[in-house]
C-alpha cells in the first residue's frame, strides 16, 4: 500500500509520461532513418543477381526482405498505437496509485510536469529543425504525417495526459487495495 507523502508514485508516472516523450522522439527520427537506409539497400541487394550457378540472391532477397520491407512501411501504425496504449498505461497507473497525497507531493507533481513540459517543447523544437529540413530526412519526417504530429505537438499532449494523472492520482481517498 502507499503510504501518505510517498513520492514513488509521482515518479513513477512522470517518469513514464517522460518516456513515453523520448521513446515517440527516438521511433519517429529513428524509422525514418531505418527506412531511408531500407530503400538504399533494397533495390541493391535485389540487383545482385546469380552469385554461383544455382545460387540466385535476388530470388532469396525477395523472400527475406519482403517482410521486413512490410513492417518498415508500416513503422508510423505500431510507433502510434504503442504511444497511445503508453497514454493508457499512464491513467491506469494514476488509478493504481490514487490515495489522498500530502500537500508537499501535489507541488512537487505540479513542479515536476512545468519541468516535463519544457523538456517536451525543447524536443519538439529540436525536431521541428529536422521536420523543416531540406535535406532526406526532412522529407522522410514530412511523409510519416502522424508520428510528426504527435511529436510536434507532443508538449500539448502530454500537459493534458500529466495533469489529468495528476487530477485522477491526488483525488483518491483510503479506500485500500491500491486505491482502486
């Protein structure tokens, strides 16, 4: 059980609010990249050809590369249907950890999530300098629209997911059994 003035609850679900952050940042710039190198390499190892007499390496390219070509294509589905279901995650640790806290906990959750939000905005700003880029990255952030936009407005998104957790997690009374 949680005890009164326990910061481990707090942590936990701004720690994980923050990763959710960091992991949705690093799988948008990361898949672009993953798939820039995928179209490079592709085309070259299917143009192989006969390597020995009965060893064709595109015919045995096409087997092997057409899943993983399907699952880079789709990267951006998987990337948001995982950073939603962290969004869930983090309501039902907010229910799971829901007790009446101290006064001193909810002004060092509300401090904690101005922090949060500032590191958002520098990570959606440092990404809106690769989105605007001329270069094949920029144009590889500019086709995966939805990861794009969940990132850049990734500091208005996790404002309302941490202050609702914070909502739902400090309004909880003694009712035992993790509060639920």
């Amino acid at each position: 059980m949680i005890k009164k003035g326990s910061l481990f609850p707090t942590i936990a679900v701004l720690g994980t609010v923050l990763l959710i952050a960091v992991a949705l940042w690093a799988f948008t710039v990361g898949g672009v990249i993953v798939k820039q190198g995928f179209d490079e390499l592709a085309p070259v190892v299917r143009g192989i050809g006969e390597v020995t007499p009965g060893n064709n390496i595109s015919e045995y390219a096409d087997y092997g590369l057409k899943p993983i070509e399907s699952i880079i294509n789709n990267f951006e589905i998987f990337a948001s249907v995982i950073y939603i279901a962290g969004i869930i995650f983090v309501f039902s640790m907010a229910f799971i950890f829901r007790s009446n806290l101290n006064g001193w906990t909810a002004a060092f959750y509300l401090v904690s999530v101005i922090a949060l939000i500032t590191i958002t905005i520098v990570m959606s700003n440092a990404y809106e300098v690769l989105y605007t880029g001329t270069d094949d990255l920029g144009l590889g952030l500019r086709d995966a629209s939805t990861l794009s936009y969940l990132v850049l407005y990734s500091p208005t998104i996790m404002a309302i997911v941490a202050f609702i957790a914070g909502i739902i997690m400090m309004t909880g009374g003694n009712r035992g059994g993790y509060g639920v």
